[in-house]
C-alpha cells in the first residue's frame, strides 16, 4: 500500500540530519544502558538518579532540537499550503512535550 493511501505522514531528511539524529539517540540509549549497569551493579541511589536525570536532560534537547526542525520544515511548509490544521497538531504535540 503507497502512502497516499494510508494516514501516515513521513519526513524526508537529509543524510547529515539522519545521522545527527541517530547519534544523540544513539548517545541517549548509551547512557540508558549504563543507568541499568548500574542498577545491576547495587550503585548509590543518588548516583543513578544524577545519571537519570543527565539522560532526561538529553532526551528533551534531543526533542527541542526536532521541534525546531518540524517547526521550520514541515510546519512552515503547510501553513504556506494552507493547511491549518497543522497549527492544531503542533499545540497538541508541545502540550505533551510540557507534561
């Protein structure tokens, strides 16, 4: 089934922005991995929760630097084809990204 068909939408990035992506989230899960090493490990609570919260920190870089970029390419794009309902799904996302 081709993607006219279906409601999935897609983003076409460029390889420098595929891999940019793919390397802070490769980093994060790196530091995931190590949060259960230690955890496997018996360390001191206070230094788990330190290197949670360093991986949180990542994770919404990670996702202020995407929404930057959905703001500047896809959104800008259908508001310039009149597609307002794109305003709607981008308060929808920055209110989960807020919780």
């Amino acid at each position: 089934m081709s993607c006219e068909h279906c409601n999935t939408k897609h983003t076409q990035r460029d390889e420098a922005q595929k891999k940019a992506l793919l390397n802070r989230l490769n980093r994060i899960e790196g530091q995931i991995r190590g949060i259960k090493k230690m955890i496997e490990e018996d360390a001191y609570c206070n230094d788990i929760l330190v290197q949670s919260a360093a991986a949180g920190a990542a994770l919404n870089s990670f996702s202020k630097n995407l929404l930057a970029a959905h703001i500047h390419t896809c959104v800008a794009r259908d508001i310039r084809e009149g597609k307002d309902e794109v305003i709607d799904e981008l308060i929808d996302t920055m209110g989960k990204l807020m919780k």
